[in-house]
C-alpha cells in the first residue's frame, strides 16, 4: 500500500461517503475537526518520539500521516503537490 493509495481510498470517501466510514465522519465534520485531528496526532506523535518504544512511535505516525492526508484531501491538495514543493526546495 502506497500513500497515493491511501490518499486516493480517502478521495472515495469523500467522494461516495459509506455510513460506518471514519474518513466520511471527518469529512462531514468538517475542515476544523480535521485540522483538530491532524493537531491532536501530531501531539502523541511528539509525545511517542519522547517516551515510547518505536512500535508506538510507527503508530502515531501513521494516525499523524493519515490525517495530514484527509486534510489534503478536504483543501484539494494532491500528494504531487507536496512532492513538488519538496523537489523545489532541494534544487
């Protein structure tokens, strides 16, 4: 599994939102539940960096990882967006 998969899965939620569909819930919630959650992960994920073994530390960074992606998903920004903002920077 590939993060363009992930994000595209997250693109099908948005897309044709399923009832029992977390992604769905976020989308629904809207842009600042989502924005609460991209926060909330990158806490634990701080917290997991500091004070815990790796297997929670690989946890919290995919929850952190995902919800960037449905953040990026609910503004419209693609993963080669980011990609090319990146190869920018290391020209």
């Amino acid at each position: 599994m590939s993060l363009d998969w992930l994000y595209q899965v997250i693109l099908d939620r948005q897309a044709n939102p399923l009832p029992q569909s977390y992604t769905a819930t976020l989308f629904e919630a809207g842009i600042g539940r989502i924005a609460q959650k991209v926060g909330e992960e990158a806490a634990e994920t701080l917290v997991a960096a500091l004070a815990e073994d790796e297997a929670r530390l690989v946890s919290e960074i995919a929850d952190l990882t995902y919800h960037v992606l449905v953040l990026m998903a609910a503004r419209g920004i693609s993963p080669q967006a980011v990609q090319a903002e990146l190869e920018r920077r290391h020209r």
